[in-house]
C-alpha cells in the first residue's frame, strides 16, 4: 500500500467515525477532530471501525496510550483528570488498574 492509499483509507474512516459521532468528541462533547483508538494502538488495537470513537485533542492526549478495562472507564478517567483534577484523575487510573499500552 503506498501512501496515497493509506491517507484514503484513513479519510473514508475519519468520515465514518466523525458521522458516527456527529462531530463530537465522545469523551467531553466537544468539537472532535482525531480517532482515538479503544484498545491502544500500542496494546494491539487496530485502526478499524469497531476500535475507534472521535475526540477532541485533549481528551485524546488524557487517554494517550493507557488501556482500561472499558470504555466507560476511560471516559470517566479523561472527564475526571480534565475538569476534577490530575491528581484525582491518577487515583481513579490506580483504583481502576489501568495500565500502559506499551507495557503490555
Ligand atoms: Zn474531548
């Protein structure tokens, strides 16, 4: 595949999800504009359809690389390290167990 065909395929997904979504980003509300992966990229998430919700830039880079258990858990860990507080958002990553994608 060259890469001309990989940006297609990336855009059509892109579309796909951004309709999906309506535009927003799934964790915060606001105005999505990347694919987030579910399962990591970095745990074996692939970029398809099934494994990806539209976000916005920051929640995207709250959830960078961490792997919960389910996506609500996710959603509650990025709302609450964004606008309760890191410190908060780190104890909720503790209790829940979640673990880096990488070291999986
Ligand atoms: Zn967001």
């Amino acid at each position: 595949m060259n890469g001309a065909e990989t940006d297609t395929l990336t855009n059509s997904l892109f579309n796909r999800v951004y309709e999906k979504f309506e535009g927003k980003c799934f964790y915060c509300g606001g105005h999505g504009s990347e694919l987030e992966h579910v399962v990591p990229y970095s745990a074996g998430g692939k970029k398809e359809f099934s494994n990806l919700v539209l976000s916005c830039l920051r929640c995207n880079r709250v959830a960078w690389g961490w792997h919960f258990s389910s996506l609500e858990e996710k959603k509650r860990y990025i709302l609450i390290y964004r606008f309760v507080g890191r410190n908060e958002g780190r104890k909720f990553r503790e209790n829940v167990g979640a673990i880096r994608g990488s070291k999986i």
